[in-house]
C-alpha cells in the first residue's frame, strides 16, 4: 500500500521525461562517428591546406571548431551517463573524447555535477558556473576588487579570453578540494595529451601544430563557453536561495531554452534545450529536443533567441531586490534614484 501511495504522488513530470532517458547506441556511436570522424579529416585537410593558404586552413579551423564543439557534448552527456547504457563505455567514450578537447574527464565532471545540484542557488555559487555577485556583495568591495570583477565580467575577457586560458591552462591543474584519485586522473589526462602534442608535432612540426590546433581551440571554445554563459545569464532567469530553491522550478526557469539556427542546433548537440537537460541530465543531447516537443508542460517556457541572447552580455550582477541580473548602468541608475 505504501508503495503505490509513492508511486501516485510521483510528479507528473518525472513520469514524462523518463521515456527520454534511454540511450540508444546506434545513435550514440553515429553521433560519435559523424562527429569525431570529421573533426580528424577537417585536421588532416588543414595540415594539406597550409601548402595552399593560411585563409584555408583557418576556414577550415572554422568548420573544425564546430565539430569539436559537437565531440564536447558527447564528453559532457558521458559523463551525466547518457550516451550509453553501461558506465564503462560511458567513461571510456568520455576520457577519449576529453583528450581532443583538452578537458580533464574526472575533474570537469565533478565540477559540473556541484552546478547540476546548485543552479540558481544563491548561497552555493563558486563551482561549476560563471562568477555573479549580487547588488550588494559588489557594493561592499573595495576599488581594486571592483576594478578586477568588472574586468573578468567584461564580455571581451569573459567571452574572448578567459575560454582559452580555462581549456589550454586552468585545466592543467588540480584543485585543493580534489581527492588525491582525481589530481591522479588530470595528472594521467595531462600526461596523454603530452604525448598525443609531442607526436602531433613529430609528424606535422610544432609551428604547423599551432597553426592549425590553436584557431580550433580558441574558436570552439569561446562558443563553448559563450553556449554555457547564455544558458544561465539571461534577463528572466529565476535564482533562489537555499530555503527557497526547487529542483523543477530551477531547471525550468533557471535555466534557459536558446532557439538556435538548425545547422547550428545540431553543431551544439541540442543543448539549447537546456531547460530539459537541467530537468533530467540523464536524457542523451538527441533526445532534448523531442522531449520539449511533444511535451505541454514545456510550452511556456520563454525562450532566448539567437539574436536576443547578445543582450544578456551586458548583465553583470544579481538585484536581490527586483530578483534579477542587472548591468553596472542599471546599478548606477537606481543607486542614483
């Protein structure tokens, strides 16, 4: 009696996205194909175009950075367990594809996880999410703390700097509330990328290895981290303290629906569809989108355009007043007022 009594009050919605939670493998290692398959011959037609043309080869990189931008969704859903079936194959597929995308499997995921359980949360910002104080945290710095927070929220350092200098640097290293298995494992992934740099530049030479690895990573990243800011950085988003936090609540309005272009849409893995991922992190990326779909409870969710989703770059703060990010010019209008 008791568990029937469970399993009717089960929300309706838990009910509806776990028909999505199944990975298929067909399709997983079809997303892996087409997606890891071209990034390697996109890389060998570059090093083949630096006979021909720089321009070509960075037209290339272009292209390039898309697909990597693709094998990144594949990492990220490996590691959430949702591309396949069987954790093996999960952190096997996982660790491989985080090599080419210069990413420590076992540390990004721990980090990601924490955003997973505190979106929107504010009382546990730090890890896995984009630096955002509030009104008042910002008012009580001193110049040089303001001087450096209006720096790293500045959109050509934030969007155009810091992706690059995370993905080729920061992620070199461990972290202090890491355990000595996970500083081991970026150890380990530091160690392959070492070795997979050094017989890229055997066979191609290191100013060609540059050339062609360094506008692929700066590209993919930046609009990996552009993707990532959008999701969770927007005008009607919804953040909470502890008390007040709740887990639908949150994924539906903490986190955002970002109408992509088509091509554009299957170059990101449907992670626009971010809303359903923060729902239920255990639907694989193909599966986002149909789930959005054929689903009312989604049908109010407000979405960010293509073209809207550049106003959310001049957000910098939380108002806990209003309940909402604000600019540093709509800060200095109300302070005046």
């Amino acid at each position: 009696m008791e568990t029937e009594d469970k399993k009717t009050a089960r929300p309706e919605w838990i009910g509806i996205i776990s028909k999505y939670n199944k990975p298929d493998h067909l399709r997983s290692w079809w997303q892996v194909i087409n997606s890891v398959g071209p990034y390697l011959l996109l890389w060998y037609l570059m090093v083949r175009s630096l006979e021909v043309s720089y321009w070509l080869t960075l037209a290339l990189a272009v292209l390039a950075a898309g697909f990597l931008v693709r094998t990144f969704i594949i990492f990220h859903d490996c590691g959430h367990g949702s591309f396949f079936r069987t954790k093996r194959l999960n952190t096997i597929v996982g660790i491989f594809t985080g090599l080419l995308v210069f990413t420590p499997y076992h540390r990004w995921h721990r980090d990601h996880h924490i955003h997973h359980q505190t979106v929107g949360n504010l009382d546990k910002r730090g890890i896995g999410d984009v630096k955002t104080l509030t009104v008042t945290e910002y008012e009580n710095l001193s110049k040089w703390q303001r001087f450096v927070y209006r720096l790293y929220r500045h959109p050509l350092f934030l969007i155009g700097v810091a992706p690059i200098l995370l993905f080729v640097v920061l992620f070199r290293f461990t972290k202090s509330y890491m355990t000595t298995r996970e500083k081991m494992y970026v150890h380990l992934t530091n160690l392959a990328l070492a070795v997979m740099i050094a017989l890229a530049v055997w066979a191609i030479g290191w100013k060609a290895y540059l050339m062609i690895q360094l506008p692929v990573l700066y590209v993919a990243t930046v609009h990996g981290v552009w993707l990532f800011y959008v999701q969770h950085q927007f005008r009607h988003v919804i953040w909470t303290d502890s008390g007040n936090w709740d887990y639908k609540t949150m994924a539906l309005n903490g986190s955002s629906l970002f109408r992509l272009p088509g091509l554009l849409n299957w170059f990101t893995g449907n992670i626009g569809y971010h809303h359903i991922h923060h729902l239920s992190p255990a639907i694989p990326n193909y599966n986002l989108k149909r789930c959005h779909q054929e689903n009312e409870l989604f049908r109010e969710v407000k979405p960010i355009t293509f073209m809207s989703a550049f106003d959310t770059l001049m957000l910098r703060l939380w108002d806990e007043k209003r309940e909402r990010l604000i600019s540093f010019r709509e800060r200095y209008r109300v302070a005046r007022n």
